[in-house]
C-alpha cells in the first residue's frame, strides 16, 4: 500500500511540473524559406517539409495530418512591382511525405493573395488584394484619388478532387463602404458613427502595396474562423482595428446587407481597437501596428471565447503586448451588443501580457489548454525572432527559440494532424507526446493517474488539463477540464481518457 502511494505522489508531482512545460509541437516556416519546420518540446525537429517553391507567410496543420502552406507565385507583373507584403499568389496542400494533393494559383494583374490563410473545416481561406482604379475609388466617394488602391478581400477554396480547387465563398470588403462627403454619389451616410457596420472609403490614406501610390489600403494581415459561430475575424494594421464577419452568408447575400445567421449579410458585425475610424471617441488601444488575431478555443480552457492579437506597440513603440478582448457577444440575441451612441465595447483590453520579446510586425501568438500564452516575435523589421511560451504568472516556461519565423502555430499533443503525422517523424523518443509506458506490477503508468478503476458513477483524474473520453470505436463522448467526471450515463464498457498526449484505460461497470 505504502508503495502505491509512493508512485502516486510521484505521479502526481510530475504531472504539476508538466503543466507548466511546452507540451506539444510548434509548427513555423521564415518567409522565402522553402522548409517548414515542426518542432517538439525539446526544441528537436520532429518533421520537415522540403518544397520547391519560398513560402509566403504562414502554414498550418490539417487535422489529416497535411499541410497547408502559402506559397510566392511569381509570373505577375503586380508580383514584380516588389512592394506587396506577405506576397503570395499560390496556395498547396501537402501529404506528410511531401506530395502535393492540389495545388491552386489565385494571382493575376488584378488581385493576388497575401499574407495570412486559414482553415474553414477541410476549406481554406484566403486573404487577397483586388486592384479598384483611382476612377472607380472617386466614382464610390473617395477624396481625389490619383492611383488605385488594392483593397482586401477572401475567397475561400475547396478541393476540387482533381490536383485543384474552385472558389466556394467570398467576401470583399468594398462592397461594405460608406461615405459622408457626396450626398449625391453612391454609399452615402449622413454620420459615420451611425454606420459602425460599415467602412469609411475615406479612414485609410495608406502607404506601400501593389499598384504604388498607397496601394496596400487596408494591410490585413491576419484571419481567423470560429466554427461556433461560424464567423471570421481579422486584423488590419492600418486601421490599427479588428474585424468581425458572417461566415454563414452565400457569395451573394455576403455582397449585401442582410441574409445569414446575423441577418447583416457580410456587414461589419463587430470592430474593435480604434473607435475613430467610425468617429466615436475612446482610446485607441491598437496604437500601430496589429497582426495575428484568432479566437481563442472556447473549450474551458482560461478566456475562452476571447480573441487575441499580437498588439506590436501595444506598451510602447519598442515593446509588444498580447492583449485578450472579451467580446459583447450575446447568445440570446446572435448579436454584439452595443450601446446607442458608444464604440464597441470593451473600452480598453480584458488581459494583456506585455512581451519579453517584442516585434514591430508581423507575428503571432496563441492561448494553450492550460492557460499558458505562445508568442512567436517576428524576425521582421528588426524584431526578436523568436518563440517561447509563457504560464499566467508571466514566467517563460518553453523558449525562446530562435525560429527566425513570422507567422507560427501551436499544436498540442492530441491534435489529431500530430497524432496522424507520428508515424513521419523523426527524434520520436524527445518528445513526451508519444512517451512510452512504465509498467510497474503489471500496472501502466504514464503520469496520467485514474482512480477508481473499475468505476461506477464518478473518476477522477489528476490532470487538470483538456481531457477526452473515447468509446471503443474511438468516437469522443466527453469533453471537459474538471478532475471529476460523472460517467454515471455512459454503458458498461471499456473506455480510453486521453489528456495531453497521454491515454489510459478504463472500466465502467
């Protein structure tokens, strides 16, 4: 008996060391690099993908186990102006052994993609210039404009079975535009404050981008999708202010103002960070630059349901901050509430952690299952270029490495595209993900501690981490952070608990 309760202590004092460890793989490529990296929390590299052409910007991890990378396409002439960021043109999808599955270019001299994608289930997103000439601009409202201007918009792909893709939805942001300065002209309000859903054609003279002249208008640079709520979120850095869409609008009613689940069509459902820009007083809390917005999973884990962004001057012009917004989203109504009058609430940031390590652009950072924060320092413009992670006291826990990366992702250990990519990679052994049992007395032991077991109503666990229950044909039941689990409803059976990257096995009776 003494004994057992030896090992258990142990268990458990190891399992509280381990909660405040980088637990898992980071996925990251450098822009123009060819290779993307994943590595483990050892800093070892697990896997690689070798290709032919310079990544753009970001990549990410399919739940299959492929990955999704952008990519520079370079027969354009608006590519060969030299002044798009984050250029891209072509987007893949590549098998863990490098095969490419489809392969798709959205490039030509009148739109092109940039910067940042994301995956909308087994779709992905685009974030993309489309060129408006300086006719067009002053035909909408625009003051004396002289050159065109290269305004976003997103296309989302599907694969089309044959090395492809087709375009299934999009969304233009020219199409929500408003303007107070011709009465007679078209887009027309009387008062931009009263028209928060929409976006003043005049707000943004900009700076750079294709075309010259101040083409890149708006500078999106990040783009999320929350499956929930079936709505996309992104962030632009010259608005220095964060978006939020309907997703699940058609192509048309997402060209309008009505139509899907807010009934707004693909209007502005929330925005947040410089209430100037629809003449409202407040504090701008996005002082300059902002970059890498994403929700964060709204599982249990702290500040689910917020979204964050890597808020370059944040601090100050040389220090970043991770800011966490807490949205007046309401589920009574579908909608984000906002007072008669006032911006978009909150008025300042709900969290913020300020950088040890900082960047002036690009970046990213994410908020892991037990609270800890991942930020990647972009090596651009004279930042850090570094990733390192840190727990909710602000104590670097994992890092910083230097990954030289702009853009990169964080996957824990039972990501189903980690547990699918273990067969491929290398250095196995480092990482504690796929760590082999000890038996002792016949038991497994893994530092994943169960008990009772046989059980009949109630489990505990003491992990206080993300944990999973399966059936024996491997679909999941229960999804849940308590250390007590009530199985009392589930049939007899054996059944698999997965936390962390760690299984073990169990009976309800």
């Amino acid at each position: 008996m003494n004994k057992v309760i030896t090992i258990l202590t142990l268990l458990l004092s190891i399992q509280i060391g381990n909660a405040q460890n980088f637990n898992g793989f980071a996925l990251y490529n450098s822009q123009g690099s060819n290779t993307t990296y994943l590595i483990d929390e050892n800093q070892n590299i697990a896997h690689t993908w070798n290709m032919s052409t310079e990544c753009n910007y970001t990549v990410q991890l399919k739940e299959n186990g492929n990955l999704v990378r952008g990519t520079k396409y370079n027969n354009t002439s608006v590519f060969s102006n030299g002044n798009i960021a984050a250029s891209a043109g072509r987007v893949q999808e590549i098998a863990p052994n490098g095969t490419i599955v489809w392969d798709y270019v959205y490039a030509d001299n009148d739109h092109i993609s940039h910067h940042d994608l994301t995956l909308v289930g087994d779709n992905v997103l685009l974030t993309a210039y489309e060129k408006k000439s300086s006719t067009e601009l002053n035909a909408a409202g625009f003051n004396n404009a002289s050159s065109e201007k290269w305004p976003t918009h997103f296309v989302e792909l599907a694969a089309d079975g044959n090395g492809g893709a087709t375009i299934v939805w999009e969304w233009h942001i020219w199409d929500h535009m408003c303007q107070d300065t011709d009465p007679n002209g078209p887009n027309y309000v009387a008062n931009i404050s009263d028209n928060p859903e929409l976006i003043d054609i005049n707000m943004i003279q900009a700076q750079g981008g294709p075309g010259g002249g101040g083409g890149d208008w708006f500078h999106v640079n990040g783009v999320d999708y929350n499956e929930d709520l079936d709505q996309i979120v992104f962030s632009s850095r010259f608005a220095s202010e964060i978006y939020i869409i309907d997703h699940s609008t058609t192509s048309a009613e997402a060209a309008s103002n009505s139509g899907g689940n807010s009934g707004m069509g693909g209007d502005i459902l929330y925005r947040w960070g410089n209430p100037s820009n629809y003449e409202m007083s407040g504090t701008q809390v996005i002082p300059n630059a902002v970059h890498d917005v994403r929700w964060i999973t709204n599982d249990g884990r702290p500040n689910g349901g917020f979204l964050q962004i890597f808020n370059n001057s944040g601090v100050s012009n040389n220090q970043s901050a991770i800011d966490g917004i807490e949205t007046p989203w309401d589920d009574n109504t579908n909608t984000y509430l906002r007072s008669s009058g006032q911006p978009f609430s909150p008025i300042s940031y709900s969290t913020r952690y300020e950088c040890a390590y900082s960047a002036s652009g690009q970046s990213a950072s994410d908020r892991m299952s037990n609270g800890n924060i991942y930020v990647n320092a972009s090596s651009g413009q004279g930042g850090a270029g570094v990733m390192y992670e840190v727990d909710e006291s602000g104590n670097i826990v994992w890092g910083p490495y230097n990954a030289q990366s702009q853009k990169g992702f964080r996957y824990e250990c039972d990501y189903p595209g980690i547990i699918a990519l273990e067969t491929f990679m290398t250095n196995i052994t480092s990482t504690s993900c796929f760590d082999a049992t000890l038996t002792i007395e016949n038991d497994e032991v893994n530092d994943l501690v169960l008990f009772p077991n046989p059980a009949f109503n109630l489990i505990t666990i003491n992990n206080k981490g993300l944990k999973e229950i399966y059936n024996i044909m491997g679909i999941r039941i229960i999804k849940t952070f308590s250390t007590e689990i009530n199985i009392n409803h589930l049939s007899s059976g054996i059944y698999n608990l997965r936390s962390e990257g760690r299984n073990i096995k169990f009976i309800k009776k």
